[in-house]
C-alpha cells in the first residue's frame, strides 16, 4: 500500500490558453474538413451554381433576335449584324412567331426602308435591353451618316448604354454570401448541437480550458472555412466565367474582410439556434425561419428591386441584404471598405444584437 | 441530513480514511422538484478504488459529474486534493481524469489527433504512440475514432484520462456493452492504474465487477447512499442478518467456460 502511494504524481500544470485555443481551431477544423455537409454547403454548392449562372449569364449576354430573310440585306442590316453580342436569327415570319412564343427569341426585327420595327417579347427580361441596343446602335449610325461634328459626348452615351451587365457579375457576390450564411448558420448550428449530443462538448469541459475558449475555436475555425469558400468562388469565377474584380487584389482583399465582418455578424444566430437546444429537429424550423427568407429576400439569386414595397422593407433590413449589398459594392462596383461603411454598421448592429440574444439563453448542455 | 452508515468491521481499509483525496460532505443537487443528489456524504482515499453502485436514477452520474465540476450541486460541498470544487473548478479539472458514459470525442479525428489535442488542453507534452502502445491500441494510432470496436474505444477514452498524470480518475460505467474479453482486459488496465498510485471512482451495474475491483462500494438509492463499506464487509452484514442463498455448489460460472472456450484474448483487434 505505502508503495502505491509513493508514485503519486501531483502535476498540475496551468493550462495554457494560447496553446488551448490553437488546438479548438485547429482540429474542430480538421474534423469540420472531414464533414460531408461542410463540404457540401460551403464549397460544393456554390461552385456548382456560379457554374450554372456563368453558363447562364453567357447565353445571356448576347441578345437572341429573329429577322426575316425578307429584311436581311442594305446597310441598316449590315451594320446590325456587325454589333458584338448581337445574334441575329434567320428565318421566315411564322416560325419567327412560334420562336418567339417559346421564347428563345427576345424579339424580331424587321427592316423597311431603313426604318426597324423591333416586337419584342415582353416576356423577356431582355426586352427592355433589346431596345436599347437597337436604339443605340441606329443612334450611331444616324450620327456617322449626319456627320456630327462633336461625337465624343454621343459616344460615351453608346458605351454605357452597351456596357456588358451579366449575370454572373450579379450571381457571384450573392454566392459569396450564400455561402457564407451556410457555413456561419447551419455548421454552427448542426455543429455545435453535434458536440452537445456525442458528449463532446462535456468531455472537453471536463479539461481546464474555458467555455469561451471552446467557443473561439469554433469560431475562428468557421472564419478559416469561410474564407477558403470565398477564395474559391473568386477562383473559380475569375478563371472559368471570366468575372472581373474591380480593382483587381485591393478588391480581392476587401471583399475578405467583408467576409469577416459578415461571418461574425452572422455566428451569433448560429449560437442562438444552437445554443437553446440539444436536439436537431427542434434547431431545424428557427434554423430555416432565420436562413430561407435570407436566401430568397437578400439579393442571393436576383435582385431585390423586383419585390412589391412591404416585402423590400422587410428584405432591407435583413443581415445578409446588408452583406450582399455591401460586397456587390465592392467586388463589381469597386467601392472601398469605407464606401459601405453603413452597411458594415448594420451588420455589427445585428452582430451585437445576436450574441445578446446567444448569451441569454446559450446552454452548454 | 441522511448520515450514511459507516461500517466499521474487519476487512476496512482504515488507512483510505486517514489520507481522503475526496472529501463529499451533505450534497445535494435538485432539478426543479426532483433531488436526483439528496444529501450524501463520504469520502475517498488517496489510492482507493470507490465503486458507486445503484439502479438507473439512482443520482450515481449526477454525483460523479459534480465531482468532475461539470455540474454545480445545489448545497454541500465537495473538496478534490484539498481544493473546492465549486470554488477553482480550474484546478480541480487539472487533476483529475474524465471518463464520459458514452464517446466524447470527434468521430473523424484520428486517435494521434485526438491524444495531441487533449494534450493541448491539459497543456503536457506526451508521447501519443506510448500511450496508446500500453492501452494496445498502437496500431490504431491513425484510425479514426468511430472505426474502433467497443472494447477499443473504452480503452482509448481511459488512455485520455490519464495523459496528464491525474490524481483521481472518474469512470462511469467503464465496461457497459463491452464482451467478456475486453471487460477482463479494461479490469486488468484499471488495476494497472490504480497500482501506480492513482484513485479511481467508478460506477458500475455489474456486481462481480465491484467485488473484483473496488476497495470500497457506496451503494444509492433515490438520491441517497444507503451503504458504503467493502464488497467483504457488505456481504457480512447481509449474512449477519440471517441470510441464506440457497446453496447451489457450483465451481464455476457461465462466464468461466465462456473464457474457457473462447480464451482471453481481446478480439475487437
């Protein structure tokens, strides 16, 4: 018995915060990596839609009109079908009707006597586009027959008016901040319910490190994931859709630190949800109540403009119409950090609002 | 207060009372109109294997996890190594050891990735192969945590109690769920602890477990410890009350010829 107790080790070192905090980042993130959905909301799906809205946004780039072969020939036709983006079908007026009914054409030209009598199909969201060019490019060749003498300022009018806007340009940033709410909304909240139940959370409670230290972890693992998502949706839109940052790495950085800001603006829901709950299923409808009006109202896929007064109101306020916003700002428009300073407030705003709300009703257990 | 009765016959390891390492003193732990914990007392010497036996709700979890400090007791008092529990729970943790009923640990991590980051947090510096080579589990050392066996994972969560050389480790039911051969095997590694100076606590369903490992029991019951003395003492006082089991000679058990036929060795290799 005396032998026993003569190896007795008292060795109690203090724990190390630093070293504590490393470790809560690191292999939570290891373990995060290893994760199916992980992977799947925050690097697959967005690639996969910036694909399909790249695809999308070349088909949409050029106007897809109809002529007859009746209108095909003199100079006006000559100078149409030199216009770049501009795909001018051939072929005769009853099937030019049925084309436009299905609506692959966005509208039909026709030309008589230099005048052009465009239809367009009101169904297009390309008809409003399609005047447009069409005005433009008679506008320029009115003003080279005229011979005016001082072209610049028209000209500078054309350029805007033929300014490529695709769609990929609007779908990016969106995705950035799709992405971004998914990493920072379902990871924690299915994450950290995970550790809750698998008794992990406990078992690291049962070492001297403290909660917040736990929490830091997890959240600077989070910031690591989301960054590498955001590096990868610029990725691949620069070089496989040809999206263009606006002044090139200064842009590519500002729109990281937007990330950063968005994504702890954004954890404090995801600890809220988690927080209140060790069960999935009774996380899953707030989870969806909080992200799902996000993903529809907050400019994710299309614009905000389109929605009838009460329903803008309530989609201006949300964090992630803020988020969108701002990076749209940045990353196409080539505003700076301190251009959308507003937004960048609204969003610490929420940000406080959430980790009150965490902190009231956060449950470890 | 419900003083537990203390038995003092023959057999009593006196000396675990003049060197307590836990001191538990009128605990209780209520959960809205529920005492899961109603006013239990005792103490654990330095050395000791405690076991704390009892029926599903009988408040064995609840009173081994505000021991652990991962719950706050209600009233009472709890003192680890001389430190409350409720007062550094920071110091407390770093002496002690943790063993969960059931995982704990991140499925997708490897168990080297598991044994470095619990390093980490108990801030030691150790050598994870060794570890793991002395709980048999070296060639596991990059399988990940849900692809052990049963057996396996027992193991690697006591090898993770004892990285930073603790003074008490807790186990709640160490062995539940496990084949005979991994029991007999987690039996001989928690003798192996407790020979090198470490008291554990445990809890347990099995009783021949209790009479092979534990110096002392505290059986409870609702809430409150109604027994605490050795296995030996225990079964003394049940005879001086007259009792008889009906007496069946038999040499051995159904486990004995289970060992027998299909040996000890762990299978879950």
């Amino acid at each position: 018995m005396n032998e026993r107790r003569s190896r007795v080790v008292v060795s109690a070192r203090r724990p190390n915060e630093l070293r504590s905090l490393a470790a809560l980042t690191l292999y939570p993130l290891l373990a995060m990596s290893r994760n199916v959905s992980t992977i799947a909301f925050g690097f697959l799906f967005p690639v996969v839609f910036i694909a399909v809205f790249g695809l999308i946004g070349d088909r949409g780039s050029s106007l897809h009109l109809g002529i007859a072969p009746s209108s095909a020939e003199g100079p006006v036709y000559a100078g149409l079908s030199q216009l770049p983006g501009l795909d001018l079908a051939l072929a005769d007026d009853q099937e030019l009707a049925r084309e436009m009914r299905a609506g692959k054409l966005d509208g039909i030209v026709e030309i008589r006597d230099g005048q052009v009598l465009l239809t367009v199909n009101t169904a297009s969201p390309q008809a409003q586009v399609s005047r447009l060019w069409l005005e433009a490019a008679l506008d320029r060749m009115n003003v080279q027959e005229a011979g005016i003498t001082s072209p610049q300022h028209v000209l500078r009018v054309q350029e805007v008016a033929g300014r490529h806007e695709r769609y990929i340009d609007f779908a990016l940033p969106g995705q950035i901040g799709f992405a971004l709410l998914s990493t920072a909304i379902f990871g924690t909240v299915f994450g950290l319910i995970y550790l809750k139940k698998a008794l992990i959370l406990k078992r690291l409670f049962a070492t001297p490190v403290h909660g917040i230290t736990i929490l830091l972890g997890q959240g600077i693992a989070r910031l690591i994931l989301a960054l590498a998502q955001t590096v990868l949706i610029l990725a691949v839109g620069i070089l496989a859709f040809g999206f263009q940052l606006a002044n090139g790495w200064a842009t590519a950085l500002e729109i990281l630190v937007l990330v950063v800001i968005g994504l702890f603006a954004f954890l404090g829901f995801g600890l809220f949800i988690a927080g209140r709950t060790t069960d999935e299923n009774a996380a899953s409808p707030l989870t969806n109540l909080f992200t799902l009006p996000q993903f529809l109202l907050s400019g994710v896929f299309f614009p905000t403009d389109a929605f009838p007064s009460w329903v803008r109101m309530i989609a201006d306020v949300l964090p992630l119409t803020f988020f969108n916003a701002a990076m749209r700002q940045i990353a196409t428009e080539g505003a700076g950090l301190q251009d959308v300073l507003p937004a960048i407030l609204a969003l610490c705003a929420w940000g406080v609002f959430s980790y009150v709300l965490a902190a009231r009703t956060f449950k470890w257990v | 207060m419900h003083a537990a009765i203390q038995l003092d016959s023959p057999g009593f390891p006196a000396e675990f009372e003049r060197d307590p390492i836990i001191q538990v003193s009128d605990l209780h732990k209520h959960f809205g109109s529920l005492a899961a914990v109603d006013g239990i007392s005792f103490t654990v010497g330095r050395g000791e294997v405690f076991g704390i036996l009892g029926p599903n709700g009988a408040g064995k979890t609840t009173t081994l996890e505000i021991m652990e400090t991962l719950q706050q007791p209600t009233s009472g008092r709890v003192l680890i190594d001389g430190i409350d529990a409720r007062g550094d729970s920071w110091a407390v943790k770093s002496r002690i050891g943790v063993q969960l009923q059931t995982a704990g640990f991140y499925p997708e991590l490897s168990l080297i990735q598991l044994l470095r980051m619990f390093a980490a947090l108990y801030n030691v510096r150790v050598d994870p192969m060794e570890l793991l080579r002395r709980f048999q589990l070296e060639d596991k050392a990059s399988t990940f945590y849900n692809r052990l066996s049963g057996g396996q994972k027992q193991r690697f969560s006591l090898a993770t109690t004892l990285l930073h050389r603790p003074s008490v480790i807790f186990l709640d039911e160490p062995t539940t769920g496990l084949d005979p051969q991994a029991r007999l095997n987690l039996w001989d590694l928690i003798r192996e602890v407790r020979n090198e100076g470490t008291t554990v606590v445990l809890t347990t369903h099995y009783m021949d477990e209790a009479e092979q490992l534990c110096d002392r029991i505290a059986v409870m019951d609702r809430g409150r410890i109604i027994r605490i003395g050795t296995p030996r003492a225990l079964i003394g006082e049940l005879l001086g009350t007259g009792f008889r089991k009906p007496i069946v000679r038999q040499d051995a058990t159904l486990e004995d010829v289970f060992i027998w036929l299909t040996g000890r060795s762990l299978r879950d290799e």
